[in-house]
C-alpha cells in the first residue's frame, strides 16, 4: 500500500485488440479520471506488448519429469528464477494499490489474453500459497480491484429475467475466483452495455459515465455505489 503521504498508485491491464475501439477509449477515459484524483496510473496494454498468455514449461528453468505449473511458479519464486516478463509484470502488480482489468467481454468471460495474464502473473509463492495463504491471509490484502468493460449485450439482456441472466452470476468466477482469492477487496464494476449499438453521442454520454463512476472509485475507497452505464 502505498504511505499516508504518497500519491496511490494503479495497474490498469487492458485488453482489446484495437486500440480505436470504443474498449480502448474508455480505459482511456478511466486512466485519466485517475491520475485527475491524484493517483499515479501504470497502463499494460497486453496486445500492444504481445504478451504471450500461455503458462508453458519452457518459461521455467531445470523442469525434471512430470510438469507442475503451481510447484514450479513456488520454486521460481523462492530461488529468483522467474521469467523475467513474468517478474515485471508481477512487480508492477505488487506496487499498485488498485487493480483495474480492462477489456470486453468475450463468452462471457474475460479475453484468453487476459486470462493467460491471471495464469501467468499471479504467481503462486508470491500472491498465494507459500508463504501465503488465500482470500483474507493471501498477499493481496489492503488492496482494491474492479472491472471496467463492455459487453456486447444489452443491461436488459444481463438482468434476472433477461436473455443471458444476471451480471453477477458470470463475473463470479473473476471477482470470487481471481481477485478475492488474491486478497483483494473488490469494488463493483464500471460496465458499459452495448457500445457496439450506440451512436456517437450516446458513446460521449457513456464515457460521461465512466469518468464520474470511475471517480468516486478514486476518492472514496469505501464505496461500492458505482453507477453503471
């Protein structure tokens, strides 16, 4: 965390494939709401850095025998061997007191490229387990995250009774499953429905939105009231 005196800081991991799209302006929109409420704002755009999303054995030195993704993550962690974009990466998240993933959402989910960050960086030994433990003992604890994303779908559509049901049923897995079991208090998403079906001035007002929501994340730490487009 970052000291009483000291700017806060955010990651923000970004994921979209085209940097004009409607995705990419409001990461945009939401990094520059931050850095107007004082926080010093890091951006990794995982397309535009190529990032490779596979968790494969070669990233890892002196595998014998059967290959253990999570074993080999700890031994890397406890002898300094990990992969050096894999270890930048991870410093960038540690030093961060808010997490922002964005990106659209694609099945339902989180894109395979931002997925494979997850598997990837949120290393076993250095975020959870070993010396860690998960949820409120992992090492992630006193720090936020949210959700910042499109859908392709209307807010109707994601509402108990819609075509695809409520919003909470699929990012479940992302809030329980990833970010809280990390540690982090996780802060209601910033989600702007159906971009793809909007004109330009209803994309403005949309980015309206995010800015003011993203905002009231920034300067009240307590608050989950976030308003969503």
């Amino acid at each position: 965390m970052s000291t009483p005196d000291a700017a806060p800081s955010a990651l923000i991991v970004h994921a979209h494939p085209e940097p004009a799209s409607f995705t990419s302006a409001q990461m945009a929109t939401a990094a520059q709401a931050l850095r107007d409420a004082g926080y010093r704002v890091d951006v990794l755009d995982l397309y535009a850095d190529a990032w490779a999303p596979t968790l494969v054995r070669d990233e890892f030195a002196g595998v014998e025998g059967h290959f253990k993704p999570q074993a080999e993550q700890m031994r890397a962690v406890r002898d300094g061997t990990l992969d050096a974009a894999v270890q930048a990466h991870l410093d960038r998240l540690l030093a961060a007191d808010l997490l922002v993933l964005s990106f659209p959402m694609w099945w339902f989910s989180l894109p395979a490229i931002l997925k494979g960050w997850v598997d990837r960086v949120f290393v076993m030994g250095a975020v959870f387990g070993g010396d860690h433990g998960l949820f409120e003992d992992a090492a992630l604890v006193g720090k936020r995250a949210m959700l910042l994303f499109t859908t392709g779908g209307s807010r109707e559509s994601f509402r108990p009774g819609g075509a695809f049901g409520p919003m909470d049923d699929f990012l479940f897995h992302i809030h329980r499953g990833m970010l809280e079991f990390v540690g982090y208090q996780v802060l209601d998403p910033v989600v702007t429905y159906g971009a793809a079906h909007m004109n330009d001035q209803e994309r403005a007002a949309a980015l309206d939105v995010v800015r003011e929501s993203v905002k009231r994340v920034a300067t009240d730490s307590r608050s989950r009231d976030v308003s969503l487009v």
